[in-house]
C-alpha cells in the first residue's frame, strides 16, 4: 500500500490545479475535498476493480488507473466525483437505505452518475468517459421520455429517479429481488464505470451530522455557481442539489424540553432577590418600606411524559432502536418518569418507567403487532388513558391510521415512521406529525 499523501500530494493534484484554473471558484470546490491514493488491491477490495477513482461520499480514492489517464480525462474524473461529494449522493444512498430497507446500489449510482454527467457536459476542458451516461439517455432508454439536458436537470433529482427506475420485484425462487424491465435496462448502460459510488458505514451521530453537512455543500455549491458564472463546473443548478432536512431526533428533543421544562410561578411566601437588593440599598428611609415583590418558584417538580404504543402496525427494528435511545436519553437529562401506553383499538396495558429506563428490548416487546389484540386502530380508549395521568407531553408511536376523538391535555406529538401514509398525516386531527426518517 502506497504511504499516506497529503491534502495536496496526490494523484489527482495537477486535475484539481486544472479545475481551480479553469473554474476557480466552482472548481476550488475540490480543495474541501479529502484525496488519498490507493493501491490495486485495496481498490479491488471495496469492489471498484480497474476503476481510476471512486469515492465513499466524503473522500476521493485514487487508484494507479488514474495515472494512465490523460489531463482531460483526469480532469473529468476528478469533477464527477467532485459533484457526487457535494451532492451529497453517498449519505443520501444511507438516508434511503433507512427510509425503504432495500435500495440497489449500483441502480442508485447509475441515477447519481447521469445527473453528474449531464452536468459536467458541456464543459470544454475536461473529458468524460466514451460511454458515459447521462440524464436525457437514461430518461429516453429507460423511461420513454424525451427531455432536453437542461429541462432533464431542473426535473429530476436522484431519489425521484431511482423511485422510477426500481421496478424490482420479489424473487420467488431466490431470497432477493428480480429486476423488473426497467432495472434490467438502466444496469445495461453506463457499465463499470458507473460502480464508483462506495458509501462508508454510518456512524453513530450520521443524521445529525449530515444535516450540518448538506447545509454547508448547499452554500458552497451556490456560492462557487454564482462567482464563477457561464464558467462554473455546474451546467446550471440542478434540482439534485443536496436538500437540508432537520433531523427528527433533534425536533424531538426541542418538543420535549420545551415541554417538559420546569415552569416559574411567584411564590408569595418568599421576597424576590431584587427586592432584597433593593432594600439594602435603600436602607430604612422613613418614607415608609418598598412594594412587596414575591419570588419565584418551580410550579411543576416533576413534568409528565406518557408515551402511547400503537400495536396495530409496525416499526423497523433501527428505527424503534433510534427511538428508545432518544427516549431514554431525554427523560434521564430531564429527570422525567414515563408512562407507556399500550394499545390498539383498547388498551392492552400501561406501564411506568423510571427516567432513562426505556429500552429497545422493552420497546420491541410491547410494539410487535397484533399484541392482546388486533384489527384496527381507535386512538380514542388510549388517548383518555393517557389524560388519566396528566401529561405534560403525549408522544404517539404510530402510523396515524384510525380515529381519534379526544385530546388529552399538554403537548402532543404524533411520532410516524416513514412508511405512513401521506394521507393519514394531512389527516391528524390535532397536535404535531413528526417523521422518523
């Protein structure tokens, strides 16, 4: 394995130096980049065989390939995986991937790389692979439609068109999926060069963290278009460029505090402390004595969370982990006992839970479906169980499917994963729906 190179000693540096002349503002994109050279058998083994260069969305790996390679071609290689980090097409592949379970890698990256390269096109300076996709092909092969590569780019972003290409269907004699007439097709074009998407693993803080992330290559990506004009490496603003979206864990977690925070009342049987300031400055004047001001008090010790369990439908197993982490998390820091609620149609059972004391084994037992009970969902009989404890804050860990004619008291939250219905989400009665992406 070749040593460990610099920011700026790599393979691909005389591509970026051509970059930054040719666009130097969209093209010093690329220095926010990290670079790092690879070896054949490290190359071989994240499956990128014979490529020049791949990318795990935050890196550009360069393999000995890439030496062979002309400038031009290096150049182009270097701006497609460029735009593939800034559009942020490998934790968007993880986003999607926790949103649908099953989502086929090389079909997704085959739907990033026409976006890619009907953007980087036009421009004269760099060179693109002989066969390389782009957006009005796969649209005209494997969807039938004829569009222009600039109404093409402004039309479609990659979760869109991968959702109207993966036509896969379940394979009754194997444990994956058959691809359908449309999957078969688009894997047909682009070939090998189209397998240069290789998203690392997530770590722990991943939603959060991306979150911040496309926020920042949103504003770069504007700011470098705009400073370079008719020059920028951008053929025009796609719609694929990267969408900021607040994670749920951090909504939660302001519903929640802002809920379940302690709230002041005056307390008449204790004198403010500005009072007492005031009285020491002043003295004992013979005028008389100072208007009392009462002090100030928690009104409520202990707040109330009660969480209600719809065992009608189901949740993922990541997801209801996710959830009772920041469950758990949130009532530790604010010291909050819970009350979980769990039901369907009638109430099946309550239990009461010491801060910090949800887990997911305690979760996924009460949340499989179909528990002491079955058929559908009336959020009423659970609703008036949980006004019966006096909620600060009600959560409700559901799909929103099915009547509910009684609001308890307090905040409430309708927690629904990402496989709800949209149209049981426009139809929540009261209260806030909150996503779990």
């Amino acid at each position: 394995m070749p040593p460990p190179t610099g920011q700026h000693e790599h393979r691909g540096r005389r591509a970026v130096q051509r970059l930054v002349e040719y666009a130097p503002a969209s093209g010093s994109l690329a220095l926010w980049v990290a670079h790092r050279d690879v070896s054949d058998d490290e190359a071989r083994a994240h499956a990128a065989g014979r490529l020049p260069v791949y990318t795990d969305g935050r890196t550009i790996h360069y393999t000995p390939a890439f030496e062979a390679l002309g400038l031009d071609a290096q150049t182009g290689w270097v701006a497609h995986e460029l735009l593939h980090v800034a559009l942020r097409h490998g934790p968007r592949f993880r986003a999607l991937q926790r949103r649908l379970g099953d989502v086929d890698l090389p079909l997704f990256n085959r739907c990033a790389d026409a976006i890619v390269n009907s953007t980087l096109a036009p421009a004269p300076w760099l060179a693109l692979p002989a066969k390389a996709l782009t957006l009005p092909v796969l649209l005209d092969q494997v969807l039938a439609t004829t569009r222009s590569d600039e109404a093409a780019l402004l039309e479609w972003d990659v979760e869109r068109l991968y959702a109207a290409v993966d036509d896969r269907k379940p394979d009754e004699r194997a444990s994956g999926r058959k691809d359908g007439p449309r999957a078969a097709t688009l894997r047909t074009l682009g070939g090998k060069d189209s397998e240069d998407l290789k998203p690392g693993p997530e770590g722990p803080d991943a939603v959060v963290a991306e979150a911040e992330q496309a926020r920042e290559w949103g504003d770069r990506l504007l700011r470098g278009h705009s400073g370079d004009g008719a020059f920028s490496i951008l053929r025009t603003l796609p719609r694929d460029l990267p969408q900021v979206h607040t994670p749920w864990e951090q909504v939660l977690r302001t519903q929640v505090a802002r809920a379940l925070a302690p709230r002041l009342a005056e307390n008449p049987s204790r004198p403010a402390r500005s009072w007492l300031a005031n009285q020491g400055r002043v003295g004992r004047p013979a005028r008389g004595r100072l208007p009392w001001q009462p002090g100030l008090t928690h009104a409520r010790r202990v707040p109330r969370l009660v969480l209600v369990l719809d065992v009608s439908g189901s949740i993922d197993e990541p997801l209801l982990a996710r959830f009772a982490a920041e469950l758990a998390a949130l009532t530790r820091r604010l010291d909050a006992p819970m009350t979980v609620v769990v039901g369907d149609d009638a109430v099946r059972a309550v239990h009461a839970l010491a801060p910090g004391r949800v887990g997911l084994r305690e979760l996924r037992a009460w949340a499989t479906p179909g528990v002491a009970g079955g058929g559908g969902t009336d959020f009423t009989p659970l609703l008036e169980e949980a006004s019966r404890h006096r909620p600060d804050l009600t959560l409700v860990l559901t799909d929103l499917d099915g009547p509910a004619r009684h609001r308890p008291a307090g905040t409430l939250i309708w927690a629904v994963p990402p496989t709800a219905d949209e149209a049981h989400l426009s139809a929540a009665p009261f209260g806030r729906v909150l996503r779990l992406r």
